[in-house]
C-alpha cells in the first residue's frame, strides 16, 4: 500500500502544481487582460479627442478661409466703389464745365439791353440788322 500511497501523493503534488501553475498563468493573463483593456479605453478617449481637435481645426480652418474671402470681397468693394466714385467726380466735373460754358454763351442782360451791342452780335453771326446801318450806330455810339 504505500507504494500505491506513495504514487497517490505525487499525484497530488503534480496536480497541485499543475494547478498553481495554471493559477498563476491565469491571474497573468487577466491582469494582462485587464491592462489591455484599460489601454483600449485610454486609445478609444485619445481618439475621441483627437477627433474633437481635428473637427475644431477644420472649423477654425473654415472659419478662417470665410475671413479671407470677406476681406478680398470688402478690397474688390473698395476697388469698385473707388472707380464709381472717380466717375462720379469726372462726370460731375463734366457737367460743372457744361453748365459754365452755357452760362458763358448765355446773353446776359447788357448784350439783351444794349441795341448796339445786339446789333454787333447780330452782325457777327451773320445776321441782317435791317434798320440800322453802321453810320447811325457810329452816331448813337457819340451821344452816349
């Protein structure tokens, strides 16, 4: 009997340390299972965050490309009002010479008053001053 006691106890023994070993192995590989969950969940947060910064960017990016296109649009806005207005001020320096070359032409109230002085006119555009001949307008010249 002690032999079969003997190989009964060794037995034992290896199954123990069948069992420690196993024991051993599994605590590893859970603990090792559980580190790797952890790092997934920091990688799944880095990631999250990552995303979050990249659609931040992004945004800033547009918003930045906005900007731009409204401060080219406002100096083109310039541009064109700057040549309406150098128009604007050309034609209204146009219309002032028009109106003073006008004014100019105009009679005024000697040449319309004056019977020899409308005469003149009339005779230096071409025109018949029928009653009065340059004698008699030489004499009225005189008496005045």
């Amino acid at each position: 009997m002690i032999p079969d006691y003997e190989r009964e106890l060794a037995e034992a023994r290896d199954a123990k340390e069948l069992y420690d070993g196993m024991k051993n192995a599994l605590e590893g590989f859970a603990d090792r299972l559980k580190q790797a969950k952890n790092q997934i969940a920091a990688a799944q947060r880095a990631a999250k965050s990552a995303e979050m910064e990249k659609q931040r960017a992004q945004m800033k990016e547009q918003n930045a490309r906005a900007l731009a296109n409204l401060q080219q649009s406002g100096n083109q806005m310039n541009t064109v009002v700057a040549a309406i207005t150098a128009k604007a001020d050309k034609d209204r320096l146009a219309a002032h010479a028009a109106s003073e070359r006008a004014r100019l032409l105009t009679p005024t109230d000697i040449e319309k008053d004056d019977p020899l002085i409308a005469a003149a006119l009339a005779e230096a555009e071409g025109k018949s001053t029928a009653g009065t001949s340059t004698a008699d307008r030489l004499a009225a010249l005189r008496r005045k």
